[in-house]
C-alpha cells in the first residue's frame, strides 16, 4: 500500500512514524516543503534567546528509517480523480506523485495582522525555522536595543523572556484587556507582573495599526495613544490553518477555516485523511468539532488519521485544550473550560481560587501555588482548572492530573480519591490538587446551601 503525507511537521511525521509501526510493508512517502521534518517550532524562543545555542537541537529526531522524506518538495495541486499530487521540487522541477491513501497534514501559518507596514524591515513573523533564522540573524548582525512584540499569546510572552534574556529592551502590545487571554484575567494579570518585575513593559487594549521605518529606528503606534520607537518587532498574533489545499480538492472547510474530519480524521473524500493545525478538533468536553492548534493534538490526530488509513477503526478521543506555559520565573497552565467558556456553553459554572504550598511548609523551599477549579455546579462534574506557580513547582504535571480527570469524566470530588504520591520535599499527604478540589466542594456545597435557605 502506498501512504503519501503532505507536510513533515507534528502531525505528518506521528502519521508516518505510525505507518511504519502497523505494517512495515507500507510505502510511506513525506513531502516536505522545506528541509526541517519534526522540527520543534515550539523551541524557537529557546533558540533566539541563547538558552538552545544549536538550532539542530530543536528536531525531534533526525533518523526516519523506511521512510521515504522528500526534502524541498511542495504539494501544489490534489488530482481526487486521478489520486495524484502535483508537486514543485527545488531540483527536479515539477511531478506528480501517486497514492493510494492521503493524509493532508499541512499545518498553520500566522494571521496576517491588518497593520501598515507589517512587512517593513526589522518586523518579523515567528512561526518556520526560516523565520527564526531570519530573526536570529537580525539579532546578531543589527544588535537591536529595543524590540516591540505585537501580540500577548504563548509565542509573543516567550519571546519577551527571550529577548529580554538577551538584554533587550522589550514592550508588548496586547489588544485584550490582559495578557494571555486563554486563563482567566485575574491569572493575565499575574502574568502582566512577572513581565514587568523583569523589566518587559505591558500595553493591553492597544490596537496596533502602523509600523514605520526610518533610518534604523523602527516606530509602533496604535490605540490609547500608544507609540514606541524601537530596532525591532515581532509579529505573533495567531496562526490560522492551512487549509487551501485540502480546499481546493474538495474537502470542506469548517470552525475557523479549518478542513472538515470525522474523529477518525477521515475527509469527506474517499482515502483523503487530515490531521494536525490544518483540520478541526474534536473537543472532549464540549462533543463536537472546535480548532484547537496544539502539536500534543497534533501528534495525536496524525497517529490515528495513519492507522485509520491503514485499515484500522479507531477514533480520536478529543481535546481539552490543556496548555502550558512558562514565563521568566513563573508557569502557567489551563485545562477544559475557563468559567466564561463554561457559562457561553450552557453549564452550571462555580469557581473557586485556592492558595497552598507545593510541599510541606516544614521542608525547605516550599512555595505557593494558586489553583482555579471549575466545575457544575449541579452536577459537581470537573469543567477545567488553571494552575499558577513558580518554575519548578510541578505546574504542569500538576495541571495533567485535572487534565486526566475531565479526560474521565470524573467529578471534582471523585479527585479526592485519586492514589497520588507523597513525600515531603515534594507534595502533602493531600496533593495541591486534591485540596483545590477540596476547596471547591466546600465553597459549592456551602454556595447551593445558602440559595437554599433564601
């Protein structure tokens, strides 16, 4: 059988790798439109701040035995009719290739923001290896003193650590009303003061509408009379999919823009799979399609779009959305459903904030961590939960067993009875966890007790 994927980023690479796992006689074929397959784009701050020095670093793996990586090769055109992909290759000119099976992995590329001179000079987008070298290389050769980041998402926080790292001057440009708008704004705002305790100054409400060079300097201006002159900016205000490929052959196109699958990743067209940035998501919690652009989902869908296309019957289980982050000195990380998302979605939110020590207070070291838990109210069912708290806390492992939990459907007093493991230096015989959980039945019991006697 022969399997043709279109792209080598997460999702092209799990379907290949998965491909060669079930049936080491399958013919599987990547095409890669430049020369990085399973390169961690998640890495590139790490890599533009010094703190990753070799750039080779950020591949997930170099060594793809079996299977057939066509470097420099991009999809053009999907022929149904024929089962045939077109393809523009930098030595060989234009081919077609043959399938017999068709995963459509071709990713995200960033919003194109409506502001003036967005591709002037010095302003850079931040999504390819090629735009870290792009950038890497104006880091090294003009040595800017100050850099202005448009957008307050995952990509743009990192990147003011990184420069800062770097001993730039740095300013964010935010049109929400907090930083990093995916947790609750009590959270952004927690976020907005790390930012300014190393020195980052944090401008939210601003609608960024002109950029402007001249000379060396580069000038920002936008709402609320913001205006800042600077050498650099970097442009990180989302990513939508790729999808006119697929759209081209005929696959329909859904949330977002992104390309239409059942959850075994299947196309409307027979033998045409999607999977990864460039299709939906089926989301667990809420039972229907969403766009949640995450390589661990990623992964995932690539994974069963291969397996489905070599005959098997499995179904991807869905997305909670569950994110981390990390920034200078602080983590950040969500799950589920924040409680305006619960409430837009017709549940019965109640959220609690909890405060408690990562470890018992009588080991050395112990530091706080902040938990916000949602949950019905009516039926006690786990909706999400975020978690705050200093790098080396465990946030993100923490967050993991919340993530578990709504992966079950389990209820937030059933995290109670969950085996967790205890010591000392590291948790409590009551995990943070399972005391925010505990916080919340008591809140909520106390809340419906209170209504009742009204």
């Amino acid at each position: 059988m022969r399997l043709l994927i279109i792209a080598g980023s997460d999702a092209g690479i799990s379907a290949a790798l998965r491909a060669r796992e079930l049936d080491r006689n399958v013919e599987v074929t990547v095409l890669l439109a430049d020369d990085f397959p399973n390169y961690s784009i998640c890495g590139l701050p790490f890599f533009l701040s010094g703190e990753t020095p070799d750039w080779h670093s950020l591949a997930h793996r170099t060594e793809f035995e079996e299977i057939d990586m066509r470097r420099g090769h991009l999809a053009t055109r999907i022929n149904t009719a024929s089962k045939t992909v077109d393809v523009n290759t930098e030595r060989a000119g234009s081919i077609t290739l043959p399938y017999e099976k068709l995963v459509i992995a071709t990713g995200a590329g960033p919003v194109e923001p409506p502001i003036e001179g967005w591709r002037s000079p010095g302003v850079f987008p931040l999504h390819t290896m090629h735009d870290s070298f792009e950038v890497h290389r104006y880091l090294e050769t003009a040595k800017p003193r100050r850099a202005v980041i448009v957008g307050a998402g995952y990509i743009g926080l990192e990147m003011a650590d990184a420069l800062t790292h770097r001993g730039i001057e740095v300013t964010v440009a935010s049109h929400t009303p907090t930083v990093l708008p995916t947790v609750d704004a009590e959270f952004g705002r927690a976020i907005a003061d790390e930012l300014q305790r190393h020195g980052v100054k944090v401008f939210t409400s601003v609608e960024v509408n002109r950029i402007t060079r001249v000379g060396n300097r580069v000038h920002v201006s936008g709402s609320n009379h913001f205006d800042q002159d600077c050498e650099m900016v970097i442009v990180a205000v989302g990513v939508k999919p790729n999808a006119a490929l697929g759209a081209a052959a005929g696959l329909d196109i859904g949330v977002k823009g992104a390309l239409v699958v059942n959850r075994k990743m299947e196309s409307k067209l027979r033998d045409i799979y999607a999977a990864g940035d460039c299709a939906e998501t089926f989301h667990r919690l809420l039972n229907r399609h969403t766009y949640l652009p995450l390589g661990t989902t990623a992964h995932k869908q690539g994974r069963v779009a291969a397996e489905n296309a070599l005959g098997g019957n499995r179904d991807f289980p869905g997305s909670l959305g569950t994110q981390v982050v990390k920034i200078f000195n602080l983590v950040f990380a969500r799950t589920g459903l924040r409680h305006d998302e619960a409430n837009r979605e017709s549940f019965n939110p109640f959220t609690t904030v909890s405060t408690m020590n990562d470890h018992k207070a009588y080991y050395p070291g112990a530091t706080q961590l902040h938990a916000r838990v949602t949950g019905d109210i009516r039926t006690g069912r786990l909706l999400g939960a975020q978690i705050m708290g200093a790098w080396g806390t465990e946030v993100s492992k923490r967050l993991d067993v919340f993530a578990t939990a709504l992966f079950h459907e389990m209820t937030v007093d059933q995290i109670s009875d969950l085996d967790l493991s205890y010591t000392p230096p590291l948790s409590s015989p009551w995990d943070p966890v399972q005391m925010a959980s505990q916080a919340w039945c008591a809140k909520a019991n106390t809340s419906i007790t209170e209504k009742q006697n009204v």
